[in-house]
C-alpha cells in the first residue's frame, strides 16, 4: 500500500515542506485522510475505492455500490492506495530517491512510470528525451498523474542542484509541451483533470524563475493567482502565486521591487481574509499574511546587513515591531474575531519568529546592547530551531554579540558566561551547520 500526502514538497521557493511518506503494511481498501472543513480537524475513512482525484475535488465510495462523495482536495491530507504492482513498486522507489534527494535517480524512476522523459538509449547508448504520451482509452492509473508531475518536480531539483539550464528546460517541457507526439502534465491533464493540477501551475513558474525567463515567470504566478480565485484549489496557491513577483524582482537584484511586492503580497492576503472564508482557511491566511511580511523583511535585512548601517537596521526593528501581536491586534480593531485570532496565532509561528528575532537582534547588535541581541539570538536557535533558514544566521550574530558582550561586561561571572555562550554558538555552527554560508563567514 502506497500512502501520499496531500502536496509535495512544493520544488523551489523555500523547500522545507514535508517530504514524501511511503507506505506502511499492505490494507484491504484504501485510505483518506482529510481535514473537517468546519473544525480543521483531520478525518479518515476507510474507502472502497478513489474514482476521481482532480484539483477541485476527490471523489470516492465508501463501499461499493454506494453513491460517490466528495471532500475538496485543498482538505485532502493523503490517500493510502492498497493494491500493488510492479508500476506501483516501481513509483514507490523513485519516491524513495526523492526523499533521499537522489534527484536523478527519482527522476528516472518516475519518467519509468509516466511513460517519458530522458532515457537511455539501449543501442547506442545516448541520452534522449522521450515525449510523455498523451493518455490512451480507458482509465489512467492513479499512479502515471502522480509520477509525471513528480518527474517534473525532479528534474527541477536535478537542474538547480547541477545549475544546468539544460535539465530545467526538460522539466518546463516535461510540463508545457503540447504536440502530435507528446503531452506534457499540464496538456494532459489540462484544466484540472489531476489532483496535481495546480502544483504544475507553480512549478511551472518556478522553472522559469530559474531559467531567467522573468516576463513568463511573472505571467504564470499570475496565472496561478486568477485560477485560484475561480477553482477552490486552497488558499495556499493564492499565497504562493502573490509572492512570484517579489520572487521575480529578488531574483533581478532588485531589492527596493521585492518589498514592495512582498507588501502588496500581504495586502492581498489580508483582503482574502476579508472575504468568507471556511476555519481551516482562515488559520492558513492568518499564518500566510505574517509570513508574507516576513518576505518583506529578509530584503530589508538583507540591506541592512550589506549597508551596514544603524538607522537601516532601526529601520528593520521598527517595520517588524508592527508585526508584534499587540500592534496587530491594534491594526485589526473592528475586524471579525476569527479574523483577528487568525492573524494573531500566524504572527506566532516559528517561520515568522525566526525572521522577527533575528531582525530584532541585529538593530540591538547595532545599538550595541550586546544582551539584548544575545537573547534574541537565542531565541531562535532554541525556540525556532526547526527554522533551518534562520539558525544559521542566528549562531553566526550569536557568536559575535556574546563577544562583545563579554568584553563589555563589568563581573567575572558575567565575562564568563557570554564568553562560553560565543563558544557554543560557534562550535555549533561548525559542526551542525558547516555547509552554510554563515560557517564560512569570518
């Protein structure tokens, strides 16, 4: 039995999302694990069969003969798929390379199974690119969606991780190409007809934000954000589709465009909060609006740090500041209760917190209120830990105000003791962290 998660680690962006599970002991139906739309919480039901996965909705029976149901995908948490075959066998392998960051491996794997992709020819030895077949009669296997889509979400991390534009370019066509001799996943599965749908929508304009291709970038981020307002595909999509053009003008060196493309990324997030919106929803939106500002705020600091510069950090302290709980819930006066506790528990998420103590460290470091910063700093090594974009960073300042603040200190003890908290934090980042930029900074 073969259990999928409900979304992928979303290939680009910021990778961290959960990585693929495998299956557990063989089942005699099929699984389905969901969220309550009314009380987010999860759901699972044991199945007689899954007859339609699209990017809308899954349907199912829960015996058979019975009527279909439906749940939204956008509440789908996974499927456990029983049965087995060698396709199935072959799927979960390649799933297991990926997990493992075997892009390559992964990739063939899944080009296998879909029917496409690059192959070696049995003759002559060369590497071709075979064009993933349009669908034949009759009903496709669950599995030739899911392994096409993850083939493109493979190469993509192949390509970036061998900086080949070459492999990328096979990626966009693995997604984009329409011809008499080959589909790819957003041809053959066109308006929807994949639980995947959307997924290839962003990682379609992931792939071209890696290839420079900025105008087609941005016009696929928006593509994504106009399906999303029409299709129930979650409100994630929104989120990810209104950061592509911050991502666009990152990518250009731009810094003053991306924060003003985060901010209006946030606004937008906010005005999403302002419409119906179902509980589970409405906790992500909270959580995304903070995160958002939180884009908004890595440039700045960015500049800061690059300047640096005491009033660019002050700068910095004081946009973060406004993201604090108590000046939000100050901003919100008036809005709906729901609306406001949404907010106010995405202000607290450790991806926000990271990036806020960090921040609000480097202005204390700044102002040379070396304790300040030291306890900032802490804070995310310690509380925010699971934040692997932040530690770093954080061990790094860590290190040097504990320094400072040792050579500031009057009493032995106190000398000591940021002394031993400067060693710590170095020895970690050498250790635990050592392939970061951050180990290599003197």
């Amino acid at each position: 039995m073969t259990r999928l998660p409900r979304r992928y680690a979303a290939p680009g962006v910021a990778l961290a999302l959960g990585f693929l599970a495998l299956a557990a002991p063989a089942a005699r139906a099929d699984e389905l694990r969901y969220y309550d739309a009314a009380t987010c919480e999860p759901v699972t039901e044991q199945v007689a069969d899954v007859v339609e996965e699209n990017w809308a909705f899954v349907s199912y029976r829960v015996k058979a003969g019975q009527n279909l149901k439906r749940v939204d995908t956008r509440l789908v948490i996974d499927i456990k798929r029983a049965g087995e075959d060698s396709q199935v066998a072959a799927f979960k392998s390649a799933l297991a390379e990926y997990q493992n960051g075997n892009w390559a491996g992964a990739r063939q794997g899944f080009g296998t199974v879909a029917g496409g992709g690059l192959t070696q020819d049995s003759t002559d030895g060369t590497i071709k690119n075979k064009p993933f077949p349009a669908p034949e009669g009759g009903k496709v296997k669950w599995y030739v969606p899911y392994a096409h889509y993850m083939y493109a979400a493979a190469i993509y991390r192949e390509g970036l991780a061998k900086k080949d534009d070459k492999l990328l370019g096979y990626g966009l066509e693995a997604l984009d190409a329409d011809t008499a001799e080959g589909k790819g996943f957003l041809a053959r599965y066109k308006e929807g007809k994949s639980r995947w749908y959307a997924d290839a929508m962003l990682l379609k304009a992931q792939i071209l934000l890696a290839l420079k291709r900025y105008d087609e970038a941005a016009a696929a981020f928006d593509a994504l954000y106009q399906k999303s307002l029409t299709v129930p595909v979650g409100v994630r999509f929104s989120y990810e589709a209104k950061l592509g053009p911050g991502r666009v003008a990152e990518a250009k060196g731009d810094g003053n465009a991306a924060e003003a493309a985060y901010e209006a990324a946030s606004a937008a997030v906010q005005s999403l909060l302002d419409q119906p919106q179902d509980p589970c929803s409405k906790r992500e939106l909270g959580r995304y609006f903070n995160e958002a500002r939180m884009q908004k705020a890595r440039i700045m600091l960015a500049a800061a740090e690059k300047a640096d510069s005491p009033p660019e950090f002050a700068r910095v302290r004081t946009y973060l500041m406004t993201g604090a709980p108590d000046a939000l819930r100050q901003k919100l006066a008036g809005k709906p209760a729901d609306v406001v506790d949404a907010v106010l528990a995405g202000a607290l998420s450790p991806t926000v917190q990271a990036v806020a103590n960090n921040g609000i460290g480097l202005a204390f470091l700044s102002e040379k209120k070396y304790a300040d910063a030291v306890f900032a700093f802490t804070n995310v090594r310690i509380k925010y830990f699971s934040v692997t974009e932040e530690v770093p960073r954080a061990l790094y300042y860590l290190a040097k105000a504990a320094d400072a603040a040792s050579a500031a200190a009057t009493k032995p003890e106190a000398k000591t003791l940021f002394k031993d908290q400067a060693a710590a934090a170095r020895q970690e980042l050498e250790h635990s962290w050592k392939d970061t930029v951050w180990a290599a900074k003197k």
